[in-house]
C-alpha cells in the first residue's frame, strides 16, 4: 500500500527529498512502520523511540493501522528541560 510521507528534518526520505509516496506492507502499524524507517537508516540514529508520529493531522499510538493514501508526518520528540 502507499502512504504520503514527510519527514521533518534532520530525519530525510529516501532519495532525499522533501516528502513524497512511499510503499509499505498492507496493514502495517505505526511500529511496523517506524521500525522499516529505522532499518533503511532513515530516523537519523534517533530509533522509533526518539520520534513521533502525526496521521492526517492527528497524533496516533504505535498500535495504529495505516491505511491506503494517508498521510503521515514524522517529527523529532521535543527535547527540553
């Protein structure tokens, strides 16, 4: 299935570019997702636990399904003190 995926920097899409479509496995969760990203290297070093993730607009639990044309932004946690 497709997503419309936008990292936000430092994290990048593969290829480099802003944001684009992007193939995943049909059913797959915000975990399945997240751990794909980190294999192809591309949450930074940071690993599923030092991002999170907003689906159209909303911010979602690692147990969320993705479905077919949503669109999916991945951001850095916030850091603070």
């Amino acid at each position: 299935m497709h997503i419309y995926f936008k990292p936000y920097s430092p994290l990048t899409f593969p290829g480099g570019q802003g944001d684009g479509k992007m193939e995943i496995q049909d059913d797959a969760s915000v975990a399945d997702f997240l751990q794909f990203l980190d294999e192809h290297g591309l949450l930074g070093g940071y690993g599923p636990q030092g991002v999170f993730v907003i689906v159209e607009n909303c911010a979602v639990r690692m147990d969320y399904i993705l479905r077919e044309g949503q669109a999916v932004k991945v951001l850095l946690q916030p850091q603070g003190g």
